[in-house]
C-alpha cells in the first residue's frame, strides 16, 4: 500500500490505474478509523480494482468554538488498517498541501446545507461540500463510498455530484451499530461511561418512531413528539428529532409518504453532540 501526501502523485497514480482499464473505489474520512470506515473501504475493496482512502481533518467544517484542534488523529494506526483491509492508496495531505492559502471559493448547496445540521452547525455543510468537492477533482472518475450515518452530508453529496455532473458514482453504505443500537461514530471516544449508557436513547427513538409511522400515524408532528420526549429527559441537550422525506429533507404533509422516509435527531451526551438516523421505505 502506497501513502501519498501531494496532490499530484495521487492524480498521477490513478490516471495510471484508469489507464489501464481498471475501476477506482475511493473513501473519504478524516481518520480516527472505527468499524463503519473499515466497512466502507472493505466495501469499496470488494467492489474495485484499485481503493484510494483519503485521511484528512478537513478546517473547513468545523466552527471556530468547534473540536478540530482536539479531534482524535492517528494515521499509522488508520493506515494500518487501510492495508490490512486492501486498499491501495492512502492520501494523507497536509493543512498545507490542501490550502497553500485560503480558500475563496466554497461550494455550496442551498437549503440542504443550511437546514438540520446546517442550522445547528454553522458552516460545517459548506466546509464538507468544498472540501468533497476539492477531493473528487483530484481522484476523478471513481465510485465514492460515504456513510448513511451521515445522512445529511450523504444527500448533499449526491446533489452535489449531480448538479455538476461530476464523474462520480455515489454509493450510501449501512450504519454500524452498537449492540444496544448506538450508531459507531469518532466522537463516541469522548463519552463517559455514564454518557455513553445514555446514548443508545437514539437509536430506540428512532426504531420508536419508525413503529409508529408502520402502526399507521398519519401525523409527522406527533412521531416527532414522542421521539422528542424520550430523548429530552435523557440527554443533556436535544438538537432536533424529524421525520424528512430521504432525499429532499423536507418533512412531508402527512404519513405514511409515498417516497422513502428517513427519521434523523441530533442530541449532546456530556462533551460530545451525537447524530444518528434510521429509514422507512413504503415500498418494503
Ligand atoms: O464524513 C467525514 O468524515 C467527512 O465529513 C468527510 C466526508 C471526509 C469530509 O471531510
């Protein structure tokens, strides 16, 4: 496994490999590896030719009063696991490298990075579709593997590679969870025994407000409302709790919707602030 640190080497060595005729699987992260990233880059893995992970703190999407001085870093133990799950290519740039200076130019994708994340966190949506953006231009044509953890920064992306019609095939890859149900997540090391206990309340919201829409409510607000009402006594902070149609993130007029659902909540446990979703799916 090679790891590159220049932008050029790695669009050099993946004009090589689509050259020779074979396909790019490519998983960004920002490090701090934990089951879910190991399960997209075994994905990509089995699905490619030639895997490139990229591994950088992105500045762009984190608030100033935000943790990206603190957030975990540790790129030997991550690029052991790049290798020991197959993949080829690590990227693994410099602040420097990425932004001789600052950037003027950020992407930016209407209502859906300013609503639910994007309300809650300033910026962050803008900072992941530039930088998103930014990675795609240098690894080009590929099949990019992003987590449905992230749900929101999933649909952007799709919009994104869409509206630009950018040569990527966005593919959306499960949640990792917990046994008792807490989505996997890089924040969940700053969770104290007693947060972390009190995490899974997501998850069963979530799974309660999925049983309600399938016992037939007819009413988003009132799913809203229970899922409300069990995590605010729980958490030290709600940030929201909705049901939005998956790929517009509008929450529709009445249930159950013709397309697929998907319920999202956001809430702090101690120092950390947790996001986690679940869909629903009329068809299924
Ligand atoms: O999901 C993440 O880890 C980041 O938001 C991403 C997509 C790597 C952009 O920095």
């Amino acid at each position: 496994m090679q790891v590159a640190t220049e932008q050029a080497e790695v669009r050099r060595v993946l004009e090589e490999v689509r050259c020779s005729g074979h396909s790019v699987g490519f998983v960004a992260t920002m490090g701090a590896f934990h089951e879910g990233h190991i399960s997209l880059i075994c994905r990509s893995v089995a699905e490619n030719d030639f895997t490139v992970v990229s591994n950088f703190v992105n500045p762009l999407q984190f608030a100033p009063d935000e943790d990206f001085e603190k957030y975990p870093r540790n790129l030997p133990e991550d690029n052991r696991h790049c290798e020991i799950q197959g993949a080829d290519l690590v990227f693994a740039p410099t602040g420097e490298e990425m932004f001789r200076r600052p950037p003027l130019v950020s992407v930016h994708v209407g209502e859906l990075a300013v609503i639910l994340e994007g309300a809650h966190r300033d910026g962050h949506l803008i900072g992941v579709a530039t930088i998103v953006t930014k990675l795609f231009s240098i690894v080009g044509q590929c099949r990019a593997y992003f987590g449905e953890k992230d749900w929101q920064q999933l649909t952007l992306v799709r919009r994104l590679v869409a509206d630009l019609s950018l040569p990527v095939e966005v593919v959306g890859c499960p949640i990792v969870r917990e046994p008792d149900g807490l989505a996997l997540s890089s924040r969940n090391r700053y969770l104290s025994g007693h947060d972390r206990a009190r995490a899974g309340i997501l998850s069963r919201a979530l799974k309660h407000g999925i049983e309600m829409i399938k016992a037939g409510e007819s009413n988003p607000a009132a799913v809203v409302l229970e899922m409300e009402e069990m995590i605010e006594p729980v958490a030290d902070k709600l940030g929201y709790a909705t049901v939005v149609v998956a790929d517009s993130l509008q929450m529709p007029d009445s249930l159950p919707a013709s397309e697929p659902l998907r319920l999202l909540t956001a809430a702090h446990f101690g120092s950390a602030r947790l996001i986690d979703n679940m869909g629903y799916d009329p068809a299924k």
